[in-house]
C-alpha cells in the first residue's frame, strides 16, 4: 500500500484526490450495510485518516444521515487536508441536502460509529487522546449496541503484524480498508477486532507485486469469474451436477446441497440417495432437481456427471463404497462432512484420486483430517495443500481457500449468524454448481465462499433476519442477490 501510494505521487496525483476517493468509498460501505439514514459518530484524529473519515461523513449527511463529530484532537493540531475536510463538513446547509425519499416514515439504522482516528504507519499502543477516544468508541458498541466501521484498520491494530493495543484497541464490526488488504487485519488473532473487511478500491493505485500473497476476496476482483451468458446459451454448457448426499435423519443435508447447486446456475442437478429416505426426498425437493435411489454407490461410476458434490448428511454406514467413489471418479468432486469423515480414516487416499477434489473442512473437520497443533489457520491451509494435491476451502470467520503454487484466498463476506446448521450443505452445492460451469475448483472456491457470506449479510442488513435468527434458508433465497452484486457492483 505504501509503494502503492508513493507511486501515485510520483505521477502527479494529489494527496487530496486519493482521500475523496476513499471518503466516497468509506461512505459507500457505510450505505451498503446500512441503507437507511441513521447517526453516524465520526471519531476523527488529526492525520488522513481522519479526513478519510470527514470526507465520508460529508457523503452520508448528503444522503441525509445524521452526523456527530469527535475531534481527538485541537483543531488547530490538524492537518490542513482534515481541517479542510471538516470546514466543508460544517458548510454544508440544511437547505442544500436532498429529501430522502421515505426517512420520515423508516426506522432509523441504529448507531454507526465511524473509527478514523489512525490509519497506516501507526503502532499499536496507544496514547492520550487516541487512547480516551479508542475507549469511548468501544463503550458506544457496548452500551448502545453501535455499530463500529473503522476506516482503513482499527486504532490500536498493528497493520503489518496485527498486534493490537492490549486494553484499548477498537473493536470493529466492519473494517473498511483503502486500496487493499493489510496483512494484519487477516492473521488471526485480530478476528475479533477486525470484523468483515470490505475492501475500498482506488483508480489511482497499481498493485504492487511485491507485495504478500495473502488475498482478500472483493465484489470487484471476482467480476471476470461470471461472464455473461451467450443468449444462446442451453443448460449441457452449465454442468450436470451429481449430488451424494443425506442418509436417514440426515434429509435436509440433501435438499440444501441440491438448491445450492440449483442456485448458483448449474444446467442440470441429479440427487442420488438411499432408498430408504428416496421418497422423502423426492416429495420434498426442489422440482427442478432430479432424484435417484442408490443401493450401490459403485454404481455412481456409470452415471453421466459432471462434477460432483458428496458427503453432506451421508453416514459412514457405506464408507467403503463412500472411498471408492472419492479416489476412482475422475470428474472434479466437492467433498464436505461426512465425506471428510470418511477420509480422515484413509487420509493418504487423497494422493491417489483420479479426479481434482476440493475439500470445505469446517475447523473440527479439519482437526480430524489434519494435525493442525499450534499452526495459524493460513499456516494449516498452507501445509496442507503441500502435503496432499488438492485444494481447500478451510471454513471459518475468515475462510480460507488454499491450493499448492496458488497465493491462499481469505474471504471477505458473512456473519456470525452463519454459524448454524446447514450453512455448510448450501456452500458445498453452489460450488459444485460453479464447477459444473467451468471454473476451477479455486475460483469456484473463492466465489462459493462469498456470495454465501454476503447472501447472509443481505439476510440479515436488507431483510428482517437477526445473527440469532438467521437460517441456512435465509442465505440460499439471497443467493439471486449477491450473485447480481458482483455483476453489477453497486455505485
């Protein structure tokens, strides 16, 4: 970020560009999570960060927000560009804001707290004023259950390290990153003051290629993945998905991986389960779906698929087949749950499997198929896609998809709503159903993994789900939603 910036510099763009263009993204973020006009408490400190932070500000109270603002320091200890950004702030008049349609009638967002108090370059440990300010940030989200947005990174986070102050460092719901991802929102110890990142992009600033491997996937990098469909387009070029999945008691796994597919544009989707559950599930799944009983898995080898998804709600009652069916297909396969399972036995099976395979571990899972010990998540994902040549799609608050010579992908999106049943089911059909239009098991990886977790999010900030009452369902109808979003990225 910091080459990044001086090479902007160096051709001629001004400081001052750079900030509006972040303020505007900041400001952006603020509406997407938040669509209708609330309060938003600016905690504005006396660099660029802060003026980041006022130029939002200045956005939002055009939308018609209402904006409080919290100098941590003199105004006249500030940089000329936040001084500049916060007289512009307190011009603009009540006369010159539009109506917004509708706010008199809707319920206001609750609180939103704004951290633009330090940006990149700062330590770790704090001191007064930033430090009062840092504290009062985090009793608002205490006490009045605010919502904090820090802009950049959280005051009191280590950018390069993720080292956090000790007593004082911000706790984020959401950070709102400039340009790209600092290493130290992503390691994981700085999970839980870090929140869901969005990421900011600017015009201005080229990647630099030095720069480290570690990714966090955007609406707007993963765009090129969903080309737009030819108007001639027929459902043989979208994939013919095998489903292998639920066993008795173990229904629901079936449906949810059957819609997920569905969902995420697969041509055709053949559900194969055991006979005894067969006409429950065929009377309850989805119409488009087509539903098959099974009494030899080893019969799945005959069958005219393209990809397959295998393992959720399964059983181990026929691992044996179950392993059969993972080494010899030579199609690629998503294997989830009890297909991990079964694996976790025969470990070593995963180097002998004719067809690519793309693992989705939620961490016991991964517990089971690997000794992870002290290893950080990212360290795990690395060793072992080293060991075994497959690729990862580690579940958890960060995900993780990882494949040998591949640079690790951490997904950006969700909520801790999504940990409840059944999430898992839904993420193992839409990738299945990526697969089967032709992405790779990484990209199918990284686009899974997002727009189920922004799907969550919708659920939840666009609808009247809680992280309480959010379910698996939820998500799977706000698939349409997210799937549009990075299409067309919102402005």
């Amino acid at each position: 970020m910091r080459v990044a910036e001086e090479a902007a510099f160096a051709r001629g763009i001004e400081v001052e560009t750079l900030m509006d263009e972040a303020g505007a993204g900041v400001a952006r973020a603020v509406r997407k999570f938040f669509p209708h006009p609330g309060t938003c408490s600016v905690y504005a400190g006396k660099g660029h960060n802060g003026g980041d932070a006022l130029v939002a500000a200045e956005h939002l109270k055009r939308a018609g927000w209402k904006i409080d603002i919290h100098l941590a320091f003199p105004e006249n200890e500030c940089g000329e560009l936040t001084r500049k950004k916060l007289q512009a702030l307190g011009d603009l008049r009540r006369d010159e804001l539009p109506l917004v349609p509708g706010r008199a009638e809707a319920r206001p967002s609750k609180i939103v707290v704004l951290d633009g108090l330090l940006g990149l370059g700062a330590k770790h440990l704090l001191r007064e004023p930033i430090r009062s300010a840092a504290r009062e940030i985090n009793q608002l989200r205490l006490a009045h259950n605010a919502f904090v947005l820090a802009v950049d990174l959280p005051t009191g986070l280590d950018a390069d390290s993720g080292e956090i102050d000790p007593e004082d460092c911000v706790i984020a719901d959401f950070t709102i990153t400039i340009g790209f991802a600092k290493h130290g929102l992503i390691v994981d110890p700085a999970l839980d003051f870090v929140g869901r990142i969005e990421i900011v992009p600017l015009a201005d600033l080229v990647p630099n290629v030095t720069a480290p491997k570690e990714l966090a996937g955007a609406a707007h990098s993963l765009k090129p993945l969903l080309p737009r469909r030819k108007f001639s387009a027929y459902k043989n070029q979208f994939g013919r998905i095998g489903i292998v999945a639920g066993s008795k008691g173990f229904v629901g796994a079936a449906l949810m991986t059957t819609s997920g597919a569905l969902r995420a544009g697969a041509g055709l989707v053949e559900v194969f389960v055991p006979e005894e559950i067969y006409p429950i599930v065929a009377s309850a799944a989805p119409v488009e779906a087509m539903v098959k009983p099974v009494r030899s898995y080893r019969k799945l080898f005959e069958e005219k698929i393209d990809c397959w998804a295998l393992g959720p709600g399964l059983g181990k009652s026929h691992a044996t087949e179950i392993l059969e069916l993972i080494k010899g297909a030579e199609q690629p396969m998503v294997v989830d749950a009890d297909g991990l399972n079964i694996l976790a036995d025969r470990i070593d099976s995963l180097g002998h499997c004719r067809g690519p395979r793309l693992l989705t571990p939620h961490p016991g899972e991964m517990e089971r198929l690997f000794e992870v010990g002290k290893m950080s998540r990212a360290g795990a994902a690395r060793n072992f896609c080293e060991r075994f040549p497959v690729t990862l799609l580690f579940k958890g608050s960060r995900t993780i998809v990882a494949e040998r010579d591949r640079p690790l992908s951490f997904n950006t999106t969700g909520n801790p709503g999504m940990a409840s049943g059944g999430m898992g089911d839904i993420l193992t059909g839409v990738c299945a159903g990526l697969l089967g239009q032709g992405l790779s098991l990484y990209d199918a990886a990284r686009l899974g993994a997002w727009v189920c977790g922004r799907a969550a999010e919708m659920s939840i900030f666009n609808r009247h789900a809680s992280e309480q009452s959010l379910l698996a369902t939820d998500a799977l109808e706000r698939l349409g939603d997210a799937f549009k979003e990075i299409q067309i990225p919102l402005v």
